[in-house]
C-alpha cells in the first residue's frame, strides 16, 4: 500500500515534464501554422497591434541571445576566479565570509535586482548614453534602459551558480595533482591555471552551462530594466528579451498575437531543452571518465 | 621575475573578484535597508492601500505570501518526500530511477516563466481554477518540487544501511522502519530542503504574474472568508513589489524589498542552523 502511494508521487514529475512539454507545444504551435513559420522567426517587424500585424520575433530571439552570451562573458570570469579564491586562497576566516556572502546573493529575489537596475544602472546608463550619442539624430535616447543594463544585471545574477558549482568541481580534483605540480617546482598560480581548472573543466562547463540556463531564464529581473521595444540587440538600445516579451504583454494581449507571444515561449523552452541536453551530454561524458 | 609579475597579477584578480562579490551584496542589503526602512511603519505593515482611506500598506500581499507558502508546501512536500522514498527505498537502482531522476533535473531547468504560461494554461483554464491563490500554489507546486525531491534524496543516502539492517532484523515492517527509524533521522535534510523551498516561494514571481494574479485584499472575515480567499486572486509580495516598480511607486517597492530582504537574511539563517544537524550517525 505505502509503495503504491510512493510509486504514484515519484512518478508525479514525469507526469509533469511531459505535461508541460505538450502544452507548450499544443499553445505555441497554433500561431507558427496561421502566420507562417518564417514570418515569426526570420522576420525583424514586430507590430503586433497595427491594422496589419506582423509578428516577426528575429530582434527577440537575437536579444535574448546576444544578452546571455554577454553576461556569461562578464560573468563567469568574475565567478571563475571567485570559486579559485574560496577554495584555494582563501584563508578560513576569508571564506567565512565570502562562502555566506554568495549564498545571500542566491536567495535574493529577481524584482530586487530588478528594482535595484532600475534605480542605480539606469541613471548611469542613461548619462552615458547622453554623453555617446550627442547631437546623434539617428539614435533613439532610451532613459537608461538598454541591453547594457539588462547583461549587467544578468552577469550579477548568474554569479552564485557558477561559483558554486566550479567551487565543488576544483574541491573534487584529486590532492596529488596539485603536490605533484608544486613538487615540480610550479608556482601555486601555475598550478591553479595550468593544472587544477584544466582537471575541473568538466564541472566547470557544468557551471557555464547552468548559468546560461539561468540567463536565458530569467524575466522579472530584467523586464523593466531593459526597456520595453523590439530593437537590434546593441548595448545602447532598448530591447525586448524572449521572457521580457512574454512579461510585458500577456496581461492585455489577445488573438493571434497572444498565440505569438506562446510561440516565444515555445521558442524560450527549446532554448532551454537544448541547454539541458547539451548538460546531460557533459555529465555523462564525466561519468564515463570516471569509471 | 615576468613569471612573478604574472603571478601577481593573477592573485590580484582572484582578490578583487571575490571582493567584488562580497562588496555588491553589502552594498545591495545596505541600499535596499537604506532606502526601505524609512518606509517601513505599523501602518504600512499592517493595512491594506485604500485610496478612501488614505492608507498605503502590504497587509493583503503579506497574507497572499502566506497562503501561497502554506498551500504549495502541503501539496508539494508530501509528493517530493514521497516521491524520495520511492526512489531510495522502493525502486533499487532502476530504469525508471534514472528516469525520474532525469525529469526532475529537467523541471529544475526550467525557467519560472515557462511554469507561469504552463500554469496558465493547464490550471487556470484547463482545470477552470482562474487567477486564484490555488493556481498559483499548484503552479508553484511544480517549481519547488525539485527542490524538496532532491535534499530528501540526499539525506536518505546518508543513513546508513546498518539503520535499515538493524530495523528489520528486528522483525520490523519496512514502512513501519521507514517511518520511525529513516524519516526520524533524515528529518534535518528534509527540513533544509523545506525551506529552500519556502525561499524559493517567497522570491518568486513570474511565475505567479498570470496564475495567482494581482489582488492585494484581505481575506473577507469569517471563516468561509479564509477558505473563499483560496479561490480569489492575490499578488504576493514580490509581485506587489514588480507593480510598485512598474507604476513609479519606488517608497512602496524599497518598503517590500527590505521586508523580503529581512525574509531572505532569516531563511538563510534558518537553513544554516538545521543544515547543521545534518550528519545523523554523530553523538545525540
């Protein structure tokens, strides 16, 4: 009797994943066979409520790409050499510190940072903006709510899980690696750069990987802070990521270009599907190692 | 002497990336307790906004918050623990372990948005539930479910087997030894799971944007008024904080944040204590 019940929940979640899965599909593919595959993703127009619409989602999907490619840039450097500072730096009171000061960092909610780039990186965005673009008559001026500020508060947001992951992996390489290298008369920053992030590369790339997802991912946070029209993704510019889009305008949309507005969600999950095969992909290839 | 330079400057790096990172969250907490507890009031905390009355307050959005942790954990903790057990306790190392396994990794991946849309679509409209509190706990539901799944997994590994051994030698039922013998000792890696859990609740929003709606009401009085308030629409905290934000309301938005803030700082605090009682076979 226990075992049946038990049986039931864990098989809740594939219930789940294959319900979600459908339904994605079933609601985002209804608008794909009324307009037209390529009108959707290889057009640049995105006029939704104009007498005739056009639906072309190629500026959101290149922003939302383009996005997380720049905050992964910014960011797992930063976060890189903050995993090797706590595991191999660090002196204990240090990681006292820094340890619980990333875990915090985790735990605070996306409309903070949100409300937090709104107020302090829109301003200087927006005084720079100023300062580049004068007596431009081509640029739209944006207030501050651009690409930039949206990567920057990507980049911030995807700090905690790639540190923590890259910590785990430089923690799990094997101690005589690092003797040997030093016996052999390596410098202890040689053997960090040379020796132990190449042994941790697989879990590493687990990290990249998994902040991407979180990147691509991520709505609240960067909805009003990157501004709210469709635009080439240039630091300057106000755009619309895959999520923001969704945020923005499903409240009031209805029609057709709500059945868009899924289909960007369909588009989103696909994103995210590729991101956890390509995840699967590495940590079965570190498995195989292992054995 | 360039090989030491390098050096240098490497460990140079490594030093101001770690204080970057401790630096943006003192300067994040700081900035939001600066400009939030001036706001912060019995009244603000306590009172509905009303423009007839002239109050401007979170009350509703507090009670939202909690209806919201309350309904998603009763429905998700039971299916996440019991879900762990089937998998360590029931299935050895199967097929459909690693199946399981794997779709619980993918619903982790998935970004909150994805289950608001789904949420949408599947409890509000399919299942006819509407923009209500239950909707949004359902939706949740999905989200937090990982979670617990996978911290009860890993405190069940870490019972050792001489438990179980020792329980049924003893003539024990397996349920009857999964219950007072595992769970018991678990129970601080279940516990920690919770409220990462609860953490994850309270932060999230776009999940809840186009499930559990906007209202910021207090349940009506009466008991019949708690339970009706399940079926009515109500926007958390963070959501209140998001609309804030979005009509230029920065006094009110900086008030919530520091009250989530506050939240965040004591889940924090919470799952540090009990995480450490996490080692089972140590002393009492």
């Amino acid at each position: 009797m226990a075992e049946a019940v038990f049986t039931i929940c864990a098989f809740f979640t594939v219930l789940a994943v294959v319900s979600i899965t459908l339904y994605m599909f079933a609601n985002g593919l209804p608008a794909i066979f009324k307009v037209g595959i390529r009108e959707i993703l290889f057009s640049t127009v995105w006029k939704p409520a104009a007498d005739e619409p056009s639906y072309g989602i190629l500026y959101v999907i290149l922003t939302s790409v383009t996005g997380t490619f720049l905050a992964v840039l910014i960011g797992v450097p930063a976060a890189l050499l903050t995993a090797v500072f706590l595991v191999e730096i660090a002196p204990a009171k240090l990681a006292a510190v820094v340890g619980p000061a990333v875990e915090l960092l985790a735990g605070i909610p996306s409309v903070i940072y949100g409300l937090l780039g709104l107020m302090l990186l829109n301003p200087l965005m927006y005084r720079w903006e100023k300062a580049l673009f004068r007596g431009s008559d081509t640029h739209q001026f944006t207030g501050g709510a651009n690409l930039l500020s949206a990567v920057l508060v990507l980049a911030i947001m995807i700090l905690p899980t790639v540190i923590n992951i890259s910590a785990s992996a430089l923690r799990a390489v094997p101690a005589q690696l690092k003797a040997s290298s030093l016996a052999l008369g390596a410098s202890h920053m040689q053997t960090i750069f040379r020796v132990l992030i190449p042994a941790a590369k697989p879990g590493i790339i687990t990290a990249v990987v998994l902040g991407v997802g979180r990147a691509i991912g991520e709505a609240m946070a960067i909805s009003l802070v990157s501004g709210s029209s469709v635009n080439v993704p240039l630091p300057f510019n106000s755009v619309r990521f895959l999520t923001t889009a969704i945020v923005a305008e499903m409240g009031y949309a209805g029609g057709v270009h709500r059945q868009v507005l899924f289909t960007i969600g369909l588009v989103l999950f696909l994103f995210i599907m590729i991101v956890n095969v390509v995840l699967n992909g590495i940590l079965k290839k570190g498995a195989q190692k292992n054995d | 002497m360039i090989r030491k330079c390098k050096d240098a400057v490497l460990l140079a790096l490594i030093y101001l990336s770690s204080f970057f990172t401790v630096l943006l969250l003192a300067c994040i907490i700081l900035y939001v307790f600066a400009k939030g507890f001036p706001v912060l009031s019995a009244s603000f905390l306590t009172t509905v906004s009303s423009a007839l009355k002239g109050t401007v307050g979170i009350a509703g959005n507090i009670v939202n918050t909690l209806y919201i942790v309350i309904i998603t954990l009763l429905i998700a903790a039971p299916i996440g623990i019991g879900s762990a057990i089937w998998m360590n306790e029931y299935a050895g190392r199967s097929r459909w372990v690693r199946l399981i396994e794997f779709t619980t990794e993918t619903l982790a991946g998935i970004p909150s948005i994805i289950f608001g849309l789904f949420g949408m679509v599947f409890f509000g409209r399919t299942l006819r539930l509407g923009y209500s509190i239950l909707t949004g706990a359902m939706t949740l539901t999905l989200m937090v479910l990982p979670l617990i799944t996978r911290n009860t997994q890993e405190a069940l590994k870490a019972v050792p087997d001489s438990y179980r051994s020792g329980a049924i030698g003893m003539g024990a039922a397996k349920w009857y030894m999964i219950r007072t013998i595992l769970l018991p000792s678990a129970m601080p890696g279940i516990v920690t799971g919770v409220i990462l859990a609860v953490g994850r609740i309270v932060g999230e929003s776009a999940a809840l944007l186009f499930t559990a709606g906007s209202g910021y009401l207090l349940p009506r009085p009466g008991i019949m008024g708690l339970f009706r308030k399940i079926m009515e629409p109500g926007g958390t905290l963070t959501i209140q904080l998001y609309l804030s934000m979005s009509k230029a309301q920065y006094d009110v938005a900086f008030g919530i944040a520091a009250v989530l803030l506050c939240l965040v700082l004591i889940i924090n605090f919470l799952t540090k204590i009990v995480a450490g009682r996490l080692d089972v076979t140590s002393g009492s």
